[in-house]
C-alpha cells in the first residue's frame, strides 16, 4: 500500500465517521418553523402531556362537565350543570356529560381499547412484542403486550363551531351502538337524538389495519356555515421500549407522504416542527422499530399539515417521545357525510409494509445516500430474508451475509493486493527517488514515480477504487442492522439482543465518547481492525512521512471504538467477521496466489516494451513544464522599466 492509497483509506475512513457522526445526531435533518404556524400541535400535544399528567391523579368521584373549567361537587344543582353543559356544548350538551367506559377490538395481531369519552383510541398493543424490560425481566408478571400508546395518552381531537361556540369531539361523552370483537362503532348525539358524530371502526381479521369512518348524521344546520374543513387533532405520547433510550429518541420522528408521493420526515429526536405546505396521503408516528399512520383513503389531508415531536417536560426513562399533527378533514353541508380513514398500527417490516403499495416501508432507515438504499434493497434484504426463510439463526445468517458480500468484491480485493504487491517490489526504486528529488521538486518526484509505474505496469488507483467500492457496502449495512426489526430480542452467543448494544459489562461512570457500557462485539471488531491494519501496513513505503500516516491507520479504529460501542450488536457482529474474512483472504493471497518472483519478472518485461505516454501522463508533464517556465520567468532579472529580461 502507497502513499495515494493510504491517503485515500484515511479519507474514506473520515467520511464514514463523519456519516456515522451526523446520522447518529438526534437533530439531524431538524426542520424548523415558525413557532406561532405550530403552535395549534403544540397545543394538542400539550393537552395529551396534561391528561396524562393528571390520569396518574388520585382518582376523583365528582363528575367533570367537559373541558368547561368547572367541576360539579355533591351540593351543585342539576339545573346549574345543565346550564353548564348547555352554554358549553349547545345541541350536544346531553353528551357532555356521562360516564366512562372502555371497548376492545381485537384479532390475531392487534388488540386496541377505545374510551367513550371522546370515542377514541387509549391502548394499542401488537400482540406477541413486548418491550425490551419486559422481554428479559425475570419477573413472568411483566411479560405483557408491547403497547405503542403511553397511559392512555392518544387524542384523536375533532372541532368544530355550533353557535360561534367551539366544541371539540374529546370533551364529548359516547355511546356504543354496535361492539363486536372487530367492529365498534361509538356515537355521540344531538339532545333530540336526530343528529350524530359517530367513530366506526373496523379491524383486520388478520392484519395491521384497522377502517376508521368519521360520520355527521344530521348535522348541517348544527355545524356553522363556512366550514368546508374540520380541524382533526391528532396527537400521542409513545412509551419506551427498546434498551437504548438515546438511540430510539433519535431514530422517533414524524414521517409523511405528500400528494406528489414523496416520503419525508420532519427531524430525528428531541423537538422539531413543520409546517407541511403540500397535501398528504399519510402521516405517521414512527418510533425505532413500530409505528401508527393515518391514511386519508381517497384523498388528501387538506394542506397545510402542521407536525410535531417533542420530548414532555415531566418525561423520565419510561417515555420515549411526544407526537402531534394537525389535520384537517372535507365537511359538506349534507344529511349525512363521511370521511374514510385508514389507521395502521405496526411493526417497521420491510416486506409487510411493501405489500401495502402506499410508501411505508420508506420509514425504515436503508440508507440516506441513494446508492446506499438500493445495496439495501436489491441485495442485503433479498440475501437476509431467503436465508431467513431456512430457519437459519441470525448469527449463521450475518456470517452467510458476510461472505457473499465478500465473494462479490472478491475480484476488486484481488487487484488491490496485486497493486500492493507491485508497489512492494518497486519499494528500492522508489525509495532512490525519494533520495534523488529535493523537497521542493515536487512536481518532478512525482513525474519520475508516475513514469515509474508505467514501465512497470503499475496503476496506482488500483488500490484506492477498491476501497471506495466496498464503502456503500459498510456503510448499508450500518443503517441495515439497527433498522432490521428481525434481529429485535433475537440472540446470538453472549449477545441476548443484536438489534442493540451487547453488554458484558456495564459501569458505575460513564467513559466521554465511550459510555457506561462494554460492547464485546465492539472490541473484537477493534482488534481485528487493528490487526488489518498492520498487515496492510507492511506493504506500505518507509519514510518520515509515511510513519505518521501509519500511526493514523492505528488511530483510526479506537474512534471507531467510541463510535460504535453503543450501535446494534449486529452491525458490530458484521463488520467483526468482515474484518476476519478480509485478513484471510489477504493471507491467502498473499502467500498462495501471489508469486512475487513471477510477479517481478512480469514487471521487468513490462518494462522492456514500448511505452506509450498516456493523456493523463501527457498533461502532467506539460503542467511540469508550464511551472518550470513560469519559475524561470520569475527569478529572471529586471530592466530599467521594472519588466523582466527574456
């Protein structure tokens, strides 16, 4: 390995800490607005943080008469409530008041809980996940459903205008008219029963999906004039479930589909808000490995779309992240209108969200580079799943991986060690050069290497475009492994979960840029680097300069250590037996393909033959001359008028 090629490693190796660094940044990619645009999904979020907060309350035997801001005691009088009820609510002030009650649906993949109260979503468990805690807790009371909603803190709010008075569909109290165990429909009416807002829900048998009719029976000379659209507030808080809270707070964002059929997100952990100026297909609360969407069926989310993600102020390490969205939804002033939604509550599955047809599969994290998306696509995903179809475990199934990958760049690695090898055997009559030009000739050294490496038939970028073929393929798979949800709470040797961190020991203080943990898996990815390291770096030239690139080569792996210690055991698991591969490969080459007598004799005829100057080496020299002649132009002594003498 020469110089050029060892440049150009450290420049690979520099920008895959760089991708690894910034797409490992929670505020990547944050978009940002102009906070009064937001400020009604600020709103919403902040009344779901409210409830939430006072859900864990002692509970209270009054009755509430809405969100009126007054309370009902035992000496209230009916007539004063009703009078409540009915400047608050108007037609509807019957249904501002009730008791409430719970009501399931529930198939194979899912089990969803509604309350009366606002006739809307409280629960939604994927049935069969469960959080990491609960999946490696010793105590068998904790192995419950992976539910996607944080104490009952979903709101999925409607407003609208009766009298000039706002009344929102939450503070409503609902009836239910039809419960099985798929369908629910839940109705909230008018006082004289003519007129209804009703929630039909319709599960799956089989599926993640569940139908969602949003009615208004009766209801066009209720709701006032002029409001062609209704404001649909949507809004959750997602519970923790994975064992890097760090990690799937940065991998949790808000991700749409506009109508144009473009997929986007609007930022990556913590807050960040957007107002969307385009109409959308779906919008979704994405988490690290599930999410929940809306689908608009046959059309549009009216624009504009404001969204949010905000981590809530009382937060602790049970809560993973807040979500809002704005919507809103056509009205017609007719007898009966209906708007059809569908609402999606799954797992982040490649292939299960394909055969949708809709674009959500485009949450998943395959890579932000286009290139690297489609190694993902066409080649990793197709590979890992017809080997996951055999039964195979994971770790024999990232091995087969591994060395298919390999086997594919096999023939680019090949002329790399060749490359390496020539360079090696040039190494004295390079190192004459060296001794030969003066530091300032520099131009001229490397004219004489160049013609050097022509008569032996030596290609210099024969080792760098190796180097910069395999980096999509490292670089895949760094979003790959901590995106596939078929390596969650799936274990491997010492490590019980590859699609996080393997611990083998954790400590009491936490390391700067290292963490408070010890990753196996990391280390032994470090010491096989380390060990590739020096191999390559004994094909390399000796010199004062060549020896501080050589302690880069050594520095490079221990910031890969600090980078990776906390990234998916997988992925580490990888880049470990890549790293293994690559050494046996270089040793095989080197001792049992590559004769290095045969090699010099093949370079020394080489150099017998004709040489023909090529373009590039043409261009060289003449930039050679332009410099010497300008460098002679200026030393050149002035006349009289202050020009130089030709």
């Amino acid at each position: 390995m020469d110089k050029k090629q060892l440049t150009g490693l450290l420049v690979i190796s520099g920008l895959m800490v760089a991708y690894f660094l910034i797409f490992n940044n929670p505020k990547t990619g944050a978009a940002t607005a102009n906070a009064d645009s937001v400020q009604t999904a600020v709103d919403t979020l902040a009344d779901v943080q409210a409830a939430v907060i006072a859900d864990s309350a002692p509970a209270k035997t009054i009755q509430t008469a809405g969100n009126t801001g007054a309370l009902t005691t035992s000496s209230d009088s009916v007539e004063g409530l009703n009078s409540i009820l009915e400047k608050r609510f108007g037609v509807f002030s019957n249904a501002g008041k009730g008791t409430e009650s719970l009501a399931s649906l529930k198939n194979e993949k899912l089990a969803l809980t509604f309350q009366t109260r606002g006739g809307t979503l409280v629960s939604a468990k994927i049935l069969g996940e469960q959080t990491y805690h609960n999946r490696f807790s010793e105590d068998s009371s904790k192995k419950a459903d992976l539910d996607l909603v944080y104490s009952d803190s979903a709101s999925m709010n409607l407003e609208f205008y009766h009298n000039n008075q706002r009344i929102e569909s939450k503070d409503l109290y609902f009836s239910v008219v039809k419960a099985t165990e798929r369908n629910l429909n839940l109705r909230a009416y008018t006082n004289d029963s003519t007129g209804y807002i009703q929630w039909s829900y319709v599960l799956d048998s089989k599926g993640y999906a569940l139908k969602v009719d949003l009615s208004f029976v009766g209801l066009e000379s209720v709701i006032d004039r002029g409001q062609s659209d209704l404001p649909l507030k949507w809004a959750q808080i997602a519970p923790r479930q994975e064992l890097n809270l760090t990690n799937e707070r940065a991998t949790s964002t808000v991700y749409y589909k506009t109508e144009s059929g473009s997929v986007s997100r609007i930022g990556r952990g913590g807050e960040n808000s957007e107002e969307i100026e385009e109409g959308l297909e779906w919008i979704s609360f994405k988490q690290q490995f599930f999410f929940n969407s809306l689908l608009f069926k046959n059309g549009v989310f009216k624009r504009p779309v404001q969204a949010q993600t905000q981590l809530p102020a009382w937060a602790d390490s049970s809560v993973n992240m807040g979500y809002s969205a704005f919507l809103s939804v056509p009205f017609n002033y007719a007898p009966n209108s209906t708007v059809s939604l569908e609402w999606i509550f799954a797992p982040l599955h490649f292939q299960t969200l394909a055969s949708m047809n809709v674009g959500l599969e485009e949450q998943i994290d395959l890579g932000y580079i286009g290139v690297f998306s489609m190694i993902n696509r066409y080649l990793v995903i197709p590979v890992f799943n017809f080997f996951d179809q055999m039964g195979l475990g994971y770790g024999v199934i990232i091995l087969l991986l591994t060395l298919i990958i390999k086997v594919l760049l096999s023939p680019l690695n090949f002329k790399m060690f060749v490359s390496s090898a020539k360079i090696k055997l040039l190494k004295p009559e390079l190192d004459e050069l060296n001794a030969r030009f003066k530091p300032d000739e520099a131009m001229k050294k490397q004219q004489a290497v160049m013609q050097l490496y022509r008569q032996a038939g030596v290609n210099p970028l024969a080792g760098c475009l190796p180097m910069l073929v395999q980096m999509p393929f490292l670089l895949a798979m760094f979003s790959f492994f901590p995106s596939a949800i078929e390596l969650r709470q799936q274990g491997f040797l010492w490590a019980e979960d590859l699609s996080t961190y393997d611990s083998i020991l954790n400590l009491p203080f936490e390391i700067p840029f290292y963490g408070s943990h010890v990753s196996l898996f990391t280390l032994l990815m470090t010491a096989t680097t380390i060990l590739y390291t020096h191999l390559n770096s004994s094909q390399m030239q000796s010199g004062a300069n060549m020896q501080q690139m050589k302690i880069m080569m050594y520095v490079m792996p221990i910031v890969f250590l600090g980078v990776l210690n906390s990234y998916s055991a997988g992925l580490n698991y990888y880049y470990f037996l890549s790293n293994v591969v690559s050494i046996l490969i270089f040793l095989a080459i080197r001792y049992l393909f590559i004769d290095e007598a045969k090699l010099r004799l093949k370079m020394e005829a080489h150099k017998a033959k004709p040489q023909k100057k090529s373009k590039w080496m043409q261009r060289l020299e003449g930039a050679q001359r332009m410099r010497e002649e300008q460098a002679k132009q200026q030393s050149a002594p002035k006349n009289r008028q202050g020009r130089r003498k030709n």
